[in-house]
C-alpha cells in the first residue's frame, strides 16, 4: 500500500490556513503529531510519501520533529511495524535541513528532490549506498546475487542489506530485496 502526505495540507489544518512555512520546534511537533495520527490507522506494509511539493520554508527544528523523529518513533514501535518512508518535491534548502539532522541522528531516508530521482540521504555507509542502488536498478534479488555483483564478500553483503532492511530503507521479499523509492 501507498500512503501520500501532503506537509501543506497537514501544515495548514494543523496550524493555519495560509501558512506555507514549516518553522519553529511547536510547529514541527504539531504536524509530526498529525502525522502519527494519520499513520495509526495505516497496517500492513505501507510506504509512505511525505510530500514537501508545496513548503516553503523548513527550519531545522522542524526538520528534527517531523522527519528525524517521526523516523526515529516508528524504530522504536511497539509492535514493530512495517513502515517505510520517502520523502518527495524537496528544494535544496529543505535537503540541507533533512540531511543535516539525519546525520545528527545517525538516520538515512529516501528523498526525491525536485523533478529528480530518488536518492538515499543522511548517515549512510558507502557499501550501503552501492547496495540500495544496484537494487533500485535491478529489484528482487538474492543475497547471493548482490554480492557477487558488487564484488562484496557474503558476510559483508549480508551485514549491510541487514542494516539497510532494518533502517526501512530495503523491504525484504519473499524472492530478494527492494529498494524503498524505486519506482515510487
């Protein structure tokens, strides 16, 4: 299932009508909050596209509550939940904040940035990078088949798949692996 969240809208019923701006800690907490609602009644595997198409301004403690922590909440769920997340219609000033607190986080996530194609931002290793790549181009592969090649060793390639599919940025299939954000 795919579940689109458009910022503005949450942002103008959540805050005010004609406001465009994600800025200050308050109101990244109220939009996160909403969020969250909205996701509760999400089960099953879900993707989730948070769309910035239509913010204009995103300050970094707005960036922390609604991406880093919204991110870092689902970890922590209580059952654990399939909930995997990409971000779309980012400008670059959004990207500075998001990336920013990512890495302060130790987080990684999937951006669209305008009219651009996915890519993996934040706190990422390079083998994870290769992996999440090969797999955007190429989906539902074996372990077997990414090692050889990308040329890792399998323990090596079984560690960082591992640590992608737990970070939500790799679903595990029944016949391999798929990258979050190809093709969304």
């Amino acid at each position: 299932m795919i579940n689109h969240i458009d910022l503005s809208s949450v942002l103008r019923r959540t805050v005010c009508e004609v406001y465009s701006d994600l800025v200050t800690r308050p109101t990244g907490a109220a939009v996160r909050t909403q969020i969250e609602r909205q996701l509760a009644d999400v089960s099953g595997r879900t993707l989730t596209v948070i769309d910035f198409s239509h913010v204009g301004l995103l300050d970094f403690s707005c960036a922390d509550e609604v991406v880093a922590k919204l991110l870092l909440r689902c970890e922590a769920a209580t059952p654990p939940r399939e909930l995997f997340f990409v971000v779309r219609g980012v400008n670059d000033s959004h990207l500075d904040a998001i990336e920013t607190v990512l890495e302060r986080h130790g987080l990684a996530l999937v951006v669209e940035v305008l009219d651009g194609p996915p890519a993996l931002v934040g706190a990422v290793e390079d083998g994870e990078k290769r992996i999440w790549e090969a797999l955007c181009l190429r989906p539902a592969r074996s372990l077997r088949e990414i090692a050889q090649e990308l040329g890792l060793a399998h323990d090596e390639a079984a560690r960082l798949v591992e640590s992608l599919c737990r970070r939500r940025l790799v679903m595990r299939l029944d016949d391999g692996y798929l990258a979050v954000g190809a093709g969304t």
